[in-house]
C-alpha cells in the first residue's frame, strides 16, 4: 500500500528547503524565492505577456501580477503594450536583469547539485521520468476540486 503520508512529507521537505536555500541565496540582490523564479523564467521567456508567463509558472494571475509588479518596482523588468492590441502588454527584462543572470542560474545548479549528491545516474533518470509525470499531473489539476468528493480526481478511497 502507498504511504501518501511519506510521499506528501518528502515533497514538502524538498519545496520548503529549497525555498529556504533560494530565499537566503537571493538576498544580496533583494529577490524572493517567487521572484527568482519568474526571472529564471523569463530569461528563456523574455518578451512574453503576463497570461503566458502564469500559463509557463503554472501559477494564478494574482501571483504573478504581484511578482511582475515587484520587479517592476525593482527594476528588473519592464512591461510594454502591444501597441495594436492594448489589452496586451509584454514583460521584458532589463539590463540589470540580464547582467544577474549568471548569479541566479548559478543559485539552482548549486542547490540541484547538492541534493544530488551521492545519486547515481541511473536512478537520476528514473527519477527524473517520475518527477515529469508528477508535475504534468499537477499542472493539469484543478487544485481547488481535488478531495471535492464528486467533483474531481482523487475523491476516490484507496
């Protein structure tokens, strides 16, 4: 039988460390864990608008709205809007942004290497093909029905 208990506390292990680790990493440059993450993004992403950007975090416009706004603030991004459709306006980062980037790539190839320290290369893959599954399963999840007996998956016992 599956421990769902154990499964669910080893992910929140690695999700709080990591934060943790990226949280103090980030702090010479005044950058949240949640904003690592969108400039880590934008950096392959660059010239995306604000819709896409929540679509390539999987994460709720709020979210990103916040964290595009404290960039902004910070200068590390700017926005502009498409100028003949208005409603879109493109995020796009700046040369302060560009020049951290070694810095904050670095921040994950540190962390990563860490944790995988001692991993052969064989159960990295297996793991790797895992983890994929995982994450595509949880990006496709309505999170607020899950549990919701009738009205998603996962409201079966097992």
């Amino acid at each position: 039988m599956m421990d769902y208990f154990e499964i669910g506390h080893e992910f929140g292990i690695i999700n709080r460390r990591t934060q943790a680790y990226v949280s103090g990493a980030c702090r010479p440059w005044n950058v949240s864990y949640s904003e690592h993450v969108v400039l880590l993004t934008l950096y392959s992403h660059d010239g995306c608008t604000q819709v896409e950007l929540g679509k390539l975090l999987t994460a709720d416009k709020a979210l990103v709205a916040r964290n595009v706004k404290l960039l902004e603030k910070k200068g590390l991004i700017f926005r502009r809007q498409d100028n003949e459709d208005l409603r879109y306006k493109y995020i796009y980062l700046t040369r302060k942004a560009w020049e951290m980037r070694p810095a904050m790539e670095a921040i994950v190839k540190r962390w990563v290497s860490f944790l995988l320290k001692g991993v052969e290369e064989k159960r990295l893959a297996e793991a790797l093909d895992t983890m994929k599954i995982v994450s595509e399963n949880a990006a496709r999840a309505m999170v607020e029905t899950i549990g919701t007996p009738g009205k998603g998956e996962g409201d079966e016992d097992e």
